[in-house]
C-alpha cells in the first residue's frame, strides 16, 4: 500500500533521490531568502516598520537552505541543478503571483499594494510550507538524521504563517480587505495549480531514480490529481482564510540559529 511516509522514507534511503529532493527544497528556499531581503530593502515608505520582520523572514528562508545543504553534505553529497520543471517558486511567478523578480531587482521603492500582495503570496505559499512540514515532523520528527532539521523548520514555517496573517489582518482593518481577499484568492487558485504540476514533475524525477514500476508511478500521479481535485472544489479555502494567530509578533524578535547545520 502506498503512504506518504512510505513514498518519502524510499525517498530519504537512496542517495540520489534525497540529494535531488534537498536541492530542490535548498533552491526554493535560497530564493525565498532573496526575494524577502529585496522587499524589505525597497519596503513602502510607508510602512518601514515591517523591514525588520520580512528581514527576518528571508533570514530564516536562507537558515533552512543551509540546513538542507548540511543535510546533503553529512552524507558527503553535492547539490544538483534543480529541473526547470520542479521550481515552485519560478513557476509561480511566471503565473503572474507574488511580486515579478524583474520589480524586486530594481532600486525603485515598493508600493503599500505591493507589499499587500506579497503578504496575501507569502499567506498561501506559507500556509503549503506549515501543512507540509507538520507532515514530516509526524512521520520523521524522531529521525535520527532529519528529526532536528524538521521540527527546526516547522517551528520556523509557523511563526511565518502567524506573521502572514497577523500583518493581513492588521491591512485589512485599515481598508485593503477587499483587496487582500482577492489577491489570496487568486494566488490560492493558482498555487494548487503549480503544486499539482510540481509534485507531479518531483515524483517522475523520483521515479527515474527509484526505478518504480509503471503501476506504482500511475497510482501516485492518479493521487496528486485527485488532491488538487479536491483542493479545486474546497480545500483552497483553507488558504485564505484569516485568523489572529496564536502566535504573536511572531517574527518580531530574533532568528533562532542553528549551530549544528
């Protein structure tokens, strides 16, 4: 029976396929960490007291690309180019969601609607990036290789969604609510588009590696499809929703290191 614990525990026993997955959530991190110190760089004039949190948050996105560079090297592995195919946070972009690389890479200041929709990006991006680590500190939170790392960046992936909702609600009680519902709309509709495609471009690439009979490979793409089926009829309103979170101010202080990676 195919379980998503079992599918990742092949993935993490074969050298080949763990450094590919390691690149690739590197790479995305790596990018993550970039995008957010330019936005905090060219921040709205008006709203300069947010450079230290978004400061923040691309620090802890460059923290976790170290960690799974360190993980990758503890078994004296080298990264490999991540495939065009399995670039989420590239094809997101080309779709049009979040700010374009293109903005961020001159020196004009951003706009307040500008940092709205990196917020409303970053709530939906954020809430994929809890979902899935708070998976993989269930199955492998005690791992004596990956356990630290996980629950490191899980803890990391929370205090980002805490922020992301806590700074849009903030917005929208000062007028941008109508604004901000149709940004996280739209950005959700199109991220469970680009996470289909991705996991099904990661679980070809896995399959070459693993040498998974075709039977096996069909099941697993059958099941990425029917969750995007249902994540298009409602589980994307999941992503849009905004609470205040448990966690206040929660990126106002601080980047917890990690010495040991």
């Amino acid at each position: 029976m195919l379980t998503a614990k079992g599918l990742f525990q092949e993935i993490i026993d074969n050298d080949e396929s763990f450094r590919l997955f390691c690149s690739i959530a590197a790479s995305g991190e790596a990018q993550g960490g970039w995008e957010n110190g330019r936005i905090a760089a060219l921040v709205a004039p008006g709203m300069r007291e947010l450079a230290p949190k978004i400061t923040r948050h691309g620090a802890d996105e460059d923290k976790h690309g170290r960690i799974f560079n360190a993980l990758m090297r503890k078994r004296g592995l080298e990264p490999v180019p991540v495939p065009p195919d399995t670039d989420y946070t590239m094809l997101l972009e080309q779709r049009g969601i979040g700010l374009a690389h293109d903005k961020l890479r001159r020196d004009e200041p951003l706009t307040e609607r500008d940092i709205i929709v990196y917020l409303a990006h970053s709530r939906v991006t954020e809430q994929r990036a809890a979902d899935q680590m708070d998976m993989l500190v269930t199955y492998f939170g005690d791992h004596p290789e990956l356990g630290r790392a996980i629950h490191m960046i899980d803890n990391d992936e929370a205090n980002h969604l805490a922020y992301c909702h806590e700074e849009l609600l903030r917005l929208a009680r000062r007028g941008h609510g109508r604004l901000i519902q149709r940004t996280l709309r739209e950005s959700a509709l199109v991220e469970i588009q680009v996470y289909r495609d991705v996991s099904l471009a990661v679980m070809r690439h896995m399959g070459r590696i693993l040498e998974w009979p075709k039977p096996k490979a069909l099941a697993l793409a059958a099941g990425i499809h029917g969750m995007y089926a249902y994540e298009r009829l409602a589980g994307w309103h999941k992503m849009i929703d905004l609470r205040t979170p448990e966690r206040l101010d929660a990126l106002g202080g601080p980047m917890t290191p990690a010495p040991a990676f």
